[in-house]
C-alpha cells in the first residue's frame, strides 16, 4: 500500500499513525474503553452546554455593557467576567460552543458522506477506477488545506456558512481515501465473497454489504479528526475569514481578547481553555472509536 | 475662547519643554532609536502610491518643495519651506513658481536643481517623457486634478503650471509626499520599475536596508542641508498587530510604539517606564451609505440614525477617552477642524425611534456595512461598530458588519452600491481637501469619490465656488459652510474623532506625535540609560 | 526504486497543474482587483485600466492562466505585482525564512517526540506512560495561534527571557545567537503538534518492536535491556518515525506554521500567502503554491526513498 494514501489531513493537528497502530492499537481493550469513557463525557458535556445555551446564558451574548467592559472572573453579576465590549464572557462561551460543535461535525459528516460514496464505489472496483479517485483527489485537492480555507474564505467571503464550506472541502480526499482502505480490505472478506458467489450484483453489494459495514470505521477516523477541525476551524475565525462579530465564537473570542491579554488575560484564556478541552475530548474518542471499530487497525 | 485656551496650552507645553530640557541639558548625540510602525511599504518609490503607511516608512529619506512640519506642536502642522526656500504664484492662479535651495545634493551624489525637480514632476505629468511613469502619473493627478507640467527657469528656479486655479496646491503638495524628489541619476540608472528597490532622495536619513515587512535601516545624513537628526540610525520595524506593538514596548525591543490598543492606553499611562501621547488625527470614524436609493436616501433615516449612536459613551467608555465624540467631518489637526462646533448628534434615542416611525421604515430595517482592519490601524475599530451595532438595534436598525479584506473593502469603496450598502473606515487625510472628495454631487462613484452620492445644491455651489478661491483662507471658509450643510442634512454617519495613542519609552526625548497619518521620529533623541 | 521515482516525479505534473489551476479560479472568483489594493482610490480609471492591461488582466481568466503555464514551462514564474519584484526570488526568499523555522519546530519535534515516545514504550502502563499520553492528546488539541499568544505574555512581557516576535533584535548589544533567540519560542510552538504526534507513532512501533521474538533471544543472549533497546527496537521503529516526521515538517512547510509565523510576525511563507491572498497578487500567490508544492512532494519521495532504504521489508518487494 502506497504510504501516502492514509497521510492525516494536515491541518493543525493531524492524528497520528493511522497506519502504522496509533496508540491505542497495541494497548489493552482497557485503555482506549477508558479514552472513549472521558472523550465522551467531555463531548457529552459540550453538547449539552450548547443545547442548554439559551438556559444558561444570563445574557444574551452579544448584549454589550459598556460600563462593565473587561471585569474579571466572579464579578457579582458575571460568574466569568466580560469582554472588551462588557459582553457576558459566560453566555458567549456556552453559545460559542455550538458553533465549535457546528465546526466540528458538520464538515465531518458532508465530507465523510462524499468519501463514503466515492470511496467505496472507487475502492470496490479496485484498479483503475480507485487509481482514478485517489490520485484526481490528489490533483484536485493538492493544495495545502489553510491555503485552500483562506482562498475560499477570500472568494465566498468569511461567515460561518462558507467557513463550513471550505472546511469540507478540505476533509474530503482524508475522507475518501480512509474509505477507500477500508473498502479494499472488506473487498476481500469472506462475506463479500459470499454475497458475490450468491450472484449479487455489485450494486447490491456496495449498498448491502460494503456501504453499512464502511460507515462505523469511517465514523471512528471522521471522530478522530474532529479535534483538529476544532482547533483549525477556530484558528480561521481567529484570523477574521471565520465567524463575523457579533456571533459568539471561540477562535473569535481568542482575538477579542488578545490586545489586553496581559491586562485582562481572561478573555482570551477561557475560549483557548475551552478549545483545548473539547478538541482533547474528541481525540479521546477518535483514538478509543479507532481502536475498536477501524479494521485497518486490527489487520 | 479656543484661542486662548490654544495659547494657554502651547505656553504651558513650553514651559514643561523648557524645564525639561533644562534637567536634562543638551540633546545627546547617537544611538539607535527603534520603532514599531503599524505598516510597511510595498516598495520604496515614494511617488507611486498614495498610502500613510507608504509614506511614512519613507519620508525620512525624501524632501519635497515644500514640506509640512509633522515635529510642531500647534492645532494644525504648517507648512515649512523644503527644497524651495520661497515660491510664488501668478496673478491667474495657474503658475507656481519656486526658488530651489542651493548646494543640496541626493544621496548619490548627484546635485539637486530646477532639472533634478523637472524630470521629477515630468515622471508624473509628462506623458512623452521617457521616464513618465503611469502609477506615479495618475497618483500626482489624482489628487491634483489641474497638474499640467512644469518648466525650468534657471538653475535654481522652477514652475509647475496648473490647467486652472487651484489654491489648494502648496497644501497638497506639502502634505502628500509622493510629490517628494527622487534623484534623477537614480531613475536613470535603475529604470521606473527598479528604482522600487532603491531609495536614493535628499532626506535626513540615508537608507541602510530595507527588508520588507521586517525592517528598514536609516543612517543619519551627515550631509543634510537642514537640521541633522540626533540619533545615528534610525530602525522601523513593521508590526503589524496592535497586541504585538505594544508586547515589543513591554519588552523594551522598541523605543517608540504607534497606535496603541485602547486599553493598554491606562496602565501604560500608570507605568512609569513609558509616556503616553493623545494628540490627535486629522480623520474621523464614519460610516457611509449609499444615499441615491434606499432608506438612507430620506434624510429623516439618516437623521433617526445619527440621533441612534451614543458618541460620548462610545469616545469615553468603549474607546476609553481614546476618541472624542464626534462633531463634524473633519478631523484633529486638520486645518478645517472648528473645535467649538457641537457634538454631530445628541444622542437620542426616543426621539430617533419617533422620527423613523415617520418614515418608510417604521420598524426599522436592515443594512451592512463592510470594514477592513488593514485600513484602519487606529484603535478599537471593531469595538467601536460592534457598540454602533448594539445601539441601532435599540431603533430596530439591523446593522450587520462584513469585515473583508482591503480588496474588497476597496471594491466596495468605488462601486455604485445597493441600497442597504455601506462601508465604513477613518475619513480625512493630512490635508483638508475630503468634502470635494467625498460630498461633491457630480462625483458619484464610480466616476468619483462620492462613493454615498451624496447630493446637496448647496454643498456643490459652494465647493464649486471655492474652486476659484484668491486665498486658502477663503477656501476653507467656504467649505466649512459646506459642511454645516452637511451636518443639517445628515450627510453622513461620523461617529469619533481619533486622537491615535501612541507610547515611547522614557528615554526617547522631544518627541511629539504629529497630529497626522504621517510621522516623523527622526529629530527623537534618546537620552542616557 | 528508479521507476519508482519516475512514476512519482510523472505524477507532480498533474498535481501541479490541479493545484494552481484551482488557486486560480478561486482568487479569479474572489472580489476585488489587485490593481484597486495596488492604487487605492484616488487613481483615476484609464489609469487602473492601464494598470491592468499592463498586467494583461482584461483577458478572459483562461487566456490568464495559460499564459502564467505557458511562462512557467519556460522557467518564467512572472512578477509579483504588489512588490513588482520577480516572483521566484521571492519565493525562495520566503523559503528559506521558513525553512528556519521549519528547522526549529522539527527537531523539537524529534527531539521531543522521539523521546517521549520511547520513554512511555519503555514504560508501558506506567504512570509515566499515561501521563505522556495525556500531555500528548492535550498537545494535539493545543491552537498554536493560543499558545504563542499566552508565550509571548509569559516569557517576553513578563519574564523578558525571548524576544516578542520577528528575526532580529535592533536594540542594545546584540548577542551572535539573535536569529536564533529568536526562533526559540515559534519553534517549539510550532513543534508541539508534530512533537505529539510522534510520540504516539514512536511508541507504538517500539511496542511493536520490542514483542518481536528475537528481542526476547536477544535478552536471553545477556544484552542488557538498554541495548535491546536502544539499538534493536529502535533500529526497527525508525522507518515508521521517519516516515511521520517527514510528513510533519512537510505539512509545516505547506502552512501549518502559517498561525505562528502570523503570532510571532514571521515572514515565511505562511504569512506571505495570506499576504498575496489579500492582495489578490495572483503571480505571487501561483508561484507560491507551485513551489510549496513541488517541495512537500520532493520531500515526501525523499522520506519513501528513505523508508526504502532503510526498512528491509519494503526493500525486498
């Protein structure tokens, strides 16, 4: 197998060795339960806070104050503090996580789509059609992922809409290809070899047999990706081709708070926190999900 | 009033010079003095663009005809002889003529005459010229509409001829420096597209190195034929983000900081290592619609909208006294600021609610706006159209803001826009010449700068009348009428007028901001450690 | 491995051709004008018409683009239009500058990474192991533009150990090792993504490694366990790390360093991208991706060649 077909997407922070047996391949069931136990909790808990927004926030958030612009944490009617604007830093984070949760899952599960159709419908047929697929994504999608997110962003426009957009883009040749490899070994296994000699047309088999038995593997690398979405996805923002103000927005809130950092470091700190934490979550799961559900890792 | 209160403040600002100086004793001599400037230049011919950051990082290198004196501490800068010691206009308005200094040489060594500063304007006016240069060309008469040409007398006396009158000439000329002297030898040598990598002019710094977007080294002119600088290099160091300005200050890696962020202004304030200074700049904050069509097209909207935005609380609390409120379209150290003028709009919110149910829009209705933070390095930008933002909502006005890059922001600026289409940035240059470009009827974008369309009979019959002005005086008298028409029509959406902090260490001695876009360290001194 | 090169080499042509054709329909669809950023808004509009003649961007977009390749494929990568200066020294300029950084992230990274990995392999299960681990997922979901922003405050405003951003020091008495204080700081920002991705691989092809039977004779034989070690089950877990490190400071080159070049100001080819995007100076910005390009492909064959050379089971087929 040619090395390069199962590089990680190099955005921010590709897994590593998906190939090679990342962590949890030659660890004990035990330990990647026990990622999958903590990744969960910690997505869980964001979900939740991005569902419950509007219930936890005391505010609005993009309701300015201007009289308590930059207070700090635990002043009396802002458990969090406010921003430069005397925004609640406490309802923008909670409102913020959903567009990091939006970030993370929705170019994931377009893209994975995609992949999983191009992926197994290419890989199926093995030969020249899968040559074809994987080396037109090469072609197409030679570009480096924040060359191609910045040149989208500069085209559409920033917004999350089109940040959505670009970022799905990006993730479709990762996505292809891990369904391809996925696709190449359940080609081979004998259930397959059943269906066929049972004279199912190879439509029949795609979608029977190849397509539901793709989807759990390919969830588990999408699960693993999502942490670096987070973190790029933020990152975007950050630079001002993502979320436009006055939308609640980690990466955003980053670059709100940047220029008092040293003064009034919490309104740059809590949003980076809360990044970081979410991103970690998602890589526990992806390595724990990998782990069990990835046939590559088991080969 | 404003007189005295002027003479009160410059007798006071001398005293504390005095005394000062007197503690201090006589400016010492050497050093290398740092500073982070919010922009670098593309290239290094000063004629080809238009731009403060261009400007800036190369005035030191350069002199003009005429030149403004950026060191001064008065309401506005005046205008200072540069390599003409005198000049002269005709009886009909169209001929300037200028006695050049003598025994000035470029930095090559090639002597400065009336043919040094013929071929110079001939690279712009001169269509035949082998050296005329398109962008440096249609930048000149971009501005100066009436640039003919120009002619030598003798030696050391040279004419520029306008197509008509224009009394606002020495004015542009001495504020915008792409009309500065390039040496003629040089533009030979290297051609008008590699003379971009060579700063040869007559400036009190001589250029060292340039790398773009990280340094540009300066060395004292020994030279010089005016007042040499104190330090012997000057280094600007391009930084582009406020934070990072004001981390390098920190840091002590830079004696000067420019445009610092609007809440380090306080503790740097507080910090004895550091002086602050909030003097001012000739631009004020505005947003601008398109008025041909649409809800800012009835000036009971406009109106409704200016009454909206609560500019005190915006200059005082969101830009923490970096700003005042604003009152008018000019801006501080603008010759045409009128410091008695009232605030733009009380704020009024009630009242702004009442007038727009008089309207078409009763409850209200949506608009954008689109900013660029690369055109805008004065502090608290976005805060400021956030707080804006928040305010509209309070009349049901939906303002959504679009910050794109300075290609479209620009794209934006010069297209005929749609009816809920705005963009907003600082207005105002170092010279007072923005309501002809900005409010004149017959000027509509794309054909012009009037990129709202504004319109008002009045407003061009009086700029049009300023155009055969006898004096500067008369100029700016008609134009400040101008702009009271504009104030009563609701023209335009000023918010605040920027008073661009800006932060040097202890060390750095007489050193005062311009109140401009454009800055000149060079005469700093820095004093024992 | 000779036809292997040539496939390899055969296929950058296509890449190549993808990549710049799909930059350039993207900065073509992308509103504003690089002559508007260029002249700003007092130029007259024969002048920017002029300009853009001159530039040959009346042309429709596709008589533009094949004119770029036709130029290319004569050694002719155009001029930049914002610097008006020849796009490949440029280019190459920027290469270098990021190269440096490249250099200091990634022997962070192997440094690091390679280190970690081993310990936490050698240790497996341990308290040690679990905390690498822990660090190593915390690293990989670290924003860099976040953490360089939190260094700066920490050990230049605060502490004044390292130098806030840039290449060079202008003040006071410089000592010889500028340049390099002042890579200290982007690059270990830079390096901790790769740093702990890494890790993970070393690891786990030291886990591997080491079950191998003839390790189990080797320690039967009396080499001591640092031997084994050292030696043996890192000799065989190279290939895999080299592969994974090649790929790192391939994708560090291609951008990933564009948040900390724009953190710590820079001027690599990260920043200089976003740069040419802004001003939609399409020469610049083709020749930038085209020579990205071409360097993560040569590198990523130099790593295979590499994984060839020194791994003995892809060698035999």
């Amino acid at each position: 197998m040619d090395r390069t077909d199962n590089e990680p997407i190099p955005v921010a922070a590709p897994t590593g060795g998906s190939q090679e047996g990342g962590w949890p391949r030659v660890l004990s069931g035990v330990r990647s339960h026990q990622g999958i136990a903590v990744g969960a909790a910690i997505v869980m808990a964001v979900v939740l806070v991005a569902l419950l927004a509007p219930f936890i926030s005391p505010y609005d958030p993009n309701e300015i104050h201007p009289i308590d612009r930059l207070k700090g944490i635990g002043t009396p009617g802002y458990l969090l503090g406010t921003d430069i604007q005397g925004r609640d830093m406490l309802s923008r984070l909670a409102w913020g996580s959903r567009t990091s949760l939006a970030i993370a899952v929705v170019p994931l599960a377009i893209a994975g789509l995609i992949g999983l159709l191009l992926g197994s419908f290419g890989a199926y047929g093995g030969g020249v059609s899968e040559t074809l697929i994987m080396r037109g994504m090469d072609v197409v999608f030679g570009l480096p992922p924040i060359l191609l997110a910045i040149a989208v962003a500069a085209t559409l426009g920033p917004g999350l809409f089109n940040l959505l957009v670009s970022l799905t883009i990006v993730l479709i040749p990762p996505m292809t290809r891990v369904t391809a490899q996925v696709v190449a070994i359940l080609r081979e296994q004998t259930f397959v070899e059943a269906a066929r000699a049972s004279g199912a047309r190879d439509l029949q088999i795609i979608f029977h047999h190849i397509l539901p038995n793709s989807v759990a593997p390919v969830l588990a690398y999408a699960t693993s990706l999502a942490g670096s979405m987070v973190v790029f996805g933020a990152g975007i923002s950050f630079i001002g081709l993502g979320i436009q103000p006055p939308r609640a927005d980690w990466g955003r809130m980053i670059n709100d708070g940047r220029e008092v950092l040293d003064l009034m470091p919490h309104v740059s700190t809590l949003p980076g926190i809360a990044i970081v934490v979410l991103a970690a979550g998602f890589n526990f799961l992806g390595d724990g999900l990998r782990d069990l559900l990835d046939p590559r890792m088991k080969v | 009033m404003s007189i005295i209160r002027s003479v009160l403040a410059t007798a006071l600002g001398l005293l504390a010079f005095f005394s000062a100086t007197a503690v201090l004793g006589e400016a010492r001599t050497g050093g290398t003095l740092v500073v982070a400037t919010t922009n670098d230049t593309p290239d290094l011919d000063i004629q080809k663009y238009i731009s403060s950051s261009q400007h800036n990082a190369l005035m030191p290198l350069y002199n003009g005809l005429v030149e403004k004196d950026w060191t001064a501490d008065e309401p506005f800068h005046p205008i200072v002889p540069g390599l003409a010691t005198s000049w002269s206009v005709s009886e009909d308005g169209k001929t300037y003529t200028f006695n050049l200094r003598e025994g000035v040489t470029f930095h090559d060594g090639s002597p400065f005459n009336a043919e040094a500063a013929h071929f110079n304007f001939q690279r712009m006016t001169d269509k035949d010229s082998p050296y005329y240069d398109q962008q440096a060309g249609s930048t000149a008469t971009g501005v100066l509409k009436g640039l003919k040409g120009s002619r030598v007398v003798d030696e050391y006396t040279f004419e520029v001829e306008l197509a008509e009158a224009n009394v606002g000439f020495i004015e542009a000329i001495a504020s915008l420096p792409n009309y500065y002297m390039i040496s003629p030898a040089a533009i030979q040598k290297f051609g008008n597209e590699e003379i971009g990598q060579h700063a040869v002019g007559t400036g009190p710094f001589k250029l060292v190195e340039w790398v773009r977007g990280q340094r540009t080294v300066m060395e004292r002119n020994e030279d010089y034929w005016g007042k040499k600088p104190y330090v012997d290099r000057m280094v600007y160091r391009p930084i582009i983000e406020p934070a990072a300005r004001v981390a390098a200050l920190k840091a002590g890696e830079v004696h000067i900081a420019w445009d610092i962020p609007v809440d380090q202004v306080e503790p740097l304030q507080g910090d004895p290592r550091f002086n602050i200074f909030l003097r001012g700049l000739p631009a004020t904050k505005v947003i601008e619609c398109w008025q041909a069509s649409g809800p800012f097209s009835d000036r009971r909207v406009r109106k409704a909208v200016n009454m909206a935005i609560d500019r005190k609380t915006l200059a005082e609390v969101i830009l923490k006294g970096t700003a005042i409120p604003a009152t008018q379209l000019y801006g501080i150290g603008s010759a045409s600021f009128d410091p008695d003028l009232p605030i733009f709009e009380e704020y009024d919110p009630e009242g702004a609610k009442k007038l727009l149910a008089e309207t078409a829009h009763p409850d209200g209705f949506g608009f954008f706006v689109i900013t660029s933070p690369e055109n805008e390095p004065v502090a608290g930008a976005l805060q400021a159209y956030e707080f804006v933002q928040a305010n509209l909502q309070a009349i049901g006005v939906n303002m959504e803001i679009r910050v794109r890059d300075n290609a479209e922001f620009g794209a934006a600026y010069m297209r005929v826009k749609a009816d809920d289409e705005c963009v907003t940035f600082d207005r105002g240059y170092d010279t007072d010449f923005i309501l002809d470009m900005g409010y004149y009827g017959g000027q509509c974008v794309p054909n012009g700068l009037n990129n709202q369309c504004f319109q008002n009979a009045e407003v061009d019959r009086l700029m049009e009348q300023a155009y055969t002005a006898s004096s500067i005086d008369e100029w700016r008298d008609l134009h400040r009428q101008a702009q009271q028409h504009i104030i009563d029509d609701s023209g335009s959406f000023p918010l605040v007028h920027g008073l661009r902090p800006m932060a040097s260490m202890k060390q750095v001695q007489d050193w005062l901001p311009a109140k401009a876009w454009l800055q000149f360290p060079g005469y700093a001194w820095l004093a024992e450690e | 491995m000779l036809r292997f090169l040539a496939w390899r080499l055969l296929f950058l042509i296509p890449v190549l051709l993808g990549a710049s054709a799909v930059v350039f329909t993207l900065i073509q669809l992308a509103p504003g004008d690089p002559i508007d950023v260029l002249m700003g808004v007092f130029a007259s509009p024969e002048a920017r018409e002029a300009l853009r003649a001159k530039y040959g961007l009346n042309d429709p977009a596709y008589v533009q683009y094949f004119r770029w390749l036709w130029h290319i494929l004569q050694g002719d990568w155009g001029v930049s239009i914002q610097q008006r200066r020849p796009v490949l020294p440029l280019v190459m300029e920027k290469f270098w500058i990021t190269m440096l950084l490249t250099g200091a992230a990634g022997l962070f990274a192997i440094v690091v990474g390679v280190g970690a990995g081993v310990i936490a392999a050698v240790k497996q299960n341990s308290l040690t192991d679990r905390l690498i681990l822990l660090v190593s997922v915390f690293s990989l979901s670290m924003p860099a533009y976040w953490l360089g922003l939190v260094f700066i405050f920490l050990f230049s405003v605060t502490l004044g150990w390292l130098p806030t951003g840039g290449m060079r020091s202008f003040m006071g008495e410089k000592s010889n090792l500028d340049v390099l204080e002042h890579m200290i700081m982007p690059g270990v920002v830079a390096g901790l993504t790769p740093a702990a991705i890494i890790a993970r691989v070393a690891r786990a092809a030291m886990l591997e490694g080491m079950r191998l039977d003839y390790m189990t004779a080797l320690r039967a034989k009396g080499l001591s366990e640092r031997a084994v070690i050292l030696r043996h089950a890192l000799r065989n877990a190279l290939p895999t790390i080299v592969n994974m490190t090649g790929l790192q400071i391939g994708y560090l080159i291609l951008g990933a360093a564009l948040f900390v070049e724009i953190i710590f100001s820079w001027p690599g080819l990260g920043y200089e991208i976003y740069k040419s995007v802004i001003g939609r100076d399409m020469p610049m910005m083709l020749g930038l991706v085209l020579f990205s390009t071409i360097v993560f492909v040569l590198l990523n064959l130099l790593v295979d060649v590499l994984y060839r050379v020194i791994n003995p089971r892809v060698r035999a087929d």
